[in-house]
C-alpha cells in the first residue's frame, strides 16, 4: 500500500473512531481503491462488500444516518457516493438557496467537481476520464441531488455525463483527443442541442440545418429551445439536418463573438440557478472537422446517449425526493402541536411512509437499468438495446413520479413552513417537476411501453 493510500486509511481511523461504539464488528483489512475512481483525497476505503453493513449508513451530506437502505450497491457505487458527498458537503443549502433566488450560475461547485475528475466518470481511461459506469455516474447525480443542491446542482454537470456519450463513441481520434481532456478538467462546459419548438419529441422532425459549403465547412440555420447551460458552455452537441431525411451530430464551438448565433436565457419555474436557453443560429459558420462520424448517423448517434440520460435522470430524482423526505421526517420529528410531535399523527406519518417505499421501489428499478445499460456496453450480445431502453423507460418514469410524491408531501408535512424558502422543501418541488418532463415525458414513456412491450397499436 503506498503513502496516499496510507494516508487515507489514517484519516479513516481519525474519522471512525467516533463511532467505535456503533461497529459492530471490525473486518481484517481494507480492499484497494479502484484505480478507476476519480482522485479525492477525502475519499476512505470501505471495508469489503461482506462486511460492509456492518457500519453506519452515511447521510452523503451531514454523515448521519440517511433514509435509503445501502443494501445491494457495489464498493464502488458507495465510495462515489461518500466522495461525492464530501465535495457537496462544502456547498450548503444556503449556498443553493442564493443561487436559486439570484439566478447565478454555480461555476464553483462545477469546478469542484472538475477538479477531482469526476466530470469525466463514465468517459474511456485512454482519454483521461474514470472508466467507470452508468451505474456510479447515476450514484453520482443522486449524491448531487440528495445532498441539497438539487436539479440545480445535478444540471450543472448533467450535459457533461450524459451528452459526451456519443462523442466518445462515435468521435475521431483527433476530437477525442482535443474534446474529451478539456470536458473532464471543466474548461469545457457542453450542453446538448436537440430540441426545437416545432418539432418537441418528434427528434425525426428536426429542422435546423446544416449546409455543406463548398470549402467543407457547415452553414447551420434554425433554432433550439430548452438548452440547459447555453449561456456558460463552450461547446454543443448539435442535432442537425444534412440532408431532407439525413439527421447529423456535431461538436461546435460556441463563438458569441462570431455573427450567425443568438443565446436567450428563458425565465423558469425551478432550477434558476442553472440557465435553460434558446438558441438562434443564422448561417453560423462551424468547420469540417465539427462533424461526428458520417453524415445521416446523427439519430442513432444520439441513442447511444438518451438510454444513459434517462437513468442519470431517474438517480438525480431519487436524490431529489430521498432529500425532501428526509426532511420531511425531522420536521415531523420535531415539530410539536398540541403537545405531541405532529409525526405521531398517521395522516402525516403515513403519506411519507409511503413516499419512502415509492423511493425504494424506484430505486430498484432506476439501478437495475443502470447495470443493464452498462452490461450491453460488453458487446457479447447478452443485453438487447431494447431491454435497456424498457428499463431506463421505466426508471425515470416511476422515478420521477416518486420524487414528486415524496416532495410534494415533505412541503404539506411542513404546513406554513413549507412555502418558506429557508426550509428548502419549496425549491426541492418545484425542480420535482423536471424529470417529470423530461427529457422525455410521462405520456410519451407510456406510449413507448405500450407499444414496444405489450405490442399494443400505436397512438399517434
């Protein structure tokens, strides 16, 4: 074991030694840290997977006791989800609450992030990302969530995880090489460019273009709505039409000072922290080299990406409603009405009681997806595109509609105080309206299942 490793283990031993009376029994030794995790030297090495229930379950912020059972979660899973909480840890409530109400960009908590390399996650070693999975970049974004920073804190990274999926597998060399070092060290912010105003999920329908021009570069023309961090990214992921039925995929740079492009930050609901955008294009210019693979493999590009987008999504939720319920419960715990704590009374008990089985249920699903999703990345043919778009459907549906559950009833636990900024539950429901919309919606996930698994005739 070398000196950091060392190190770390002794400050494991500091930080432990607190709770020696909660231990119930101390296992022989250590397992190595995995190579592939991003460096944070706050991280401790939990003890081997046997063993591992045998010490308390750490709230990712406030290293507590959390609501969500551990069970079942790899080393790995739990060690991104300690690390994680350590870095949201030094971003308060009050921290999100701030940027929630001034609308400012969290660019600090983005280049924590990128420090330690957790940007680069799931992106191949060769290039300097973790190698890691959909199933710890998903324990990634729940840590985020649930920690407070809520669908603020998770879409400030989101586009970074989920959108940089068909780049590293379908881009050249020299991209990879130029792109991917500079997304993971937080240079680069990315944001994803899909959706227009006219077309909503009709992807097939896309009509901004992307004219070849004599000199190879692209002319591209039209418009995008509901792209998240327009106003900070540096590059885009751009959906275009090449061709009248040929949909391409670029990496552009995003020149403010070049004529052609057009930002324009949209007022919203929630998540203010983090800016949602318009996008005019108008002949703006890009070079050859922006081009992704071929010309006409845009769509199915993007569906290398969307699978993971909606697990990432489902965990960011589960984060979400695991938070406003853990709330929820010390504010019933806490809170005394006609001298007993209101928590004694079923009809408060009762609603979040059920709200935790709909988080777990979720849970089970949305991390069931995820190891589907990274087992068909083996290419032995044993997990069907299909099976993982079935389960990350599912996921972020019941997901989605647990976290609003489970907000919905933390801000009703709390009465009056729930409209009140400064108890969180407020901010925390009105972001559970998110990833009840997208990226894809509750109608459309039903539409997809009805047809693709009960075979049922198609609605629209």
């Amino acid at each position: 074991m070398n000196s950091t490793k060392l190190q770390h283990l002794f400050w494991l031993c500091c930080l432990c030694s607190a709770f020696d009376s909660c231990i119930r029994r101390t296992p022989d030794k250590f397992p190595s840290h995995d190579s592939r995790l991003p460096t944070y030297p706050r991280v401790y090495y939990l003890p081997s997977r046997q063993y591992h229930h045998y010490y308390l379950e750490f709230d990712v912020k406030h290293g507590t006791r959390g609501i969500m059972s551990m069970a079942g979660f790899t080393e790995n899973q739990i060690m991104v989800r300690e690390a994680i909480g350590r870095i949201c840890s030094e971003f308060p409530n009050t921290y999100w609450q701030e940027r929630d109400q001034t609308e400012t960009d969290p660019k600090d908590f983005h280049a924590a992030l990128a420090k330690d390399g957790w940007l680069g996650i799931a992106l191949p070693e060769s290039l300097g990302g973790a190698g890691l999975g959909i199933s710890e970049a998903t324990m990634m974004m729940q840590a985020i969530t649930e920690s407070g920073a809520g669908m603020a804190g998770a879409q400030s990274v989101h586009a970074n995880v989920y959108a940089t999926q068909p780049l590293a597998a379908f881009a050249s060399q020299p991209q990879l090489e130029t792109a991917i070092p500079n997304v993971v060290s937080g240079k680069w912010r990315v944001c994803f460019g899909v959706t227009e105003p006219d077309a909503g999920l009709d992807t097939l329908s896309l009509s901004t273009t992307a004219t070849k021009r004599k000199d190879g570069s692209y002319s591209i023309t039209g418009k995008k709505i509901w792209i998240t961090c327009a106003q900070v990214a540096a590059k885009m992921v751009l959906l275009a039409r090449t061709a009248p039925d040929s949909l391409s995929l670029f990496f552009i740079h995003l020149d403010r000072d070049k004529p052609g492009l057009d930002i324009r930050r949209i007022k919203k609901m929630g998540g203010r922290a983090v800016d949602a955008n318009e996008v005019f294009f108008d002949d703006y210019r890009v070079p050859s080299s922006s081009l992704i693979g071929d010309e006409g493999n845009g769509f199915k590009m993007i569906l290398h990406g969307m699978n993971a987008e909606r697990c990432l999504l489902a965990g960011e939720a589960l984060g979400l409603g695991y938070a406003a319920l853990a709330k929820a419960a010390t504010y019933a715990k806490e809170r005394v009405v006609f001298r007993r704590p209101i928590g004694m009374n079923q009809s408060v008990a009762h609603p979040l009681a059920d709200a935790y089985m709909r988080l777990e249920a979720a849970k089970l699903a949305t991390y069931h997806a995820a190891r589907l999703y990274d087992a068909s990345r083996g290419g032995d043919g044993s997990v069907s595109v299909h099976d993982v778009a079935v389960a990350a459907n599912s996921a972020k549906y019941l997901a989605a509609e647990a976290a609003f559950a489970a907000c919905e009833r933390a801000v009703l636990a709390h009465g009056g105080m729930g409209y009140a900024v400064e108890y969180d539950v407020e901010r925390w429901f009105r972001e559970s309206l998110v990833p009840r919309i997208a990226p894809v919606s509750r109608e459309m996930i039903l539409n997809f299942i009805s047809e693709k698994v009960l075979k049922l005739p198609r609605s629209y």
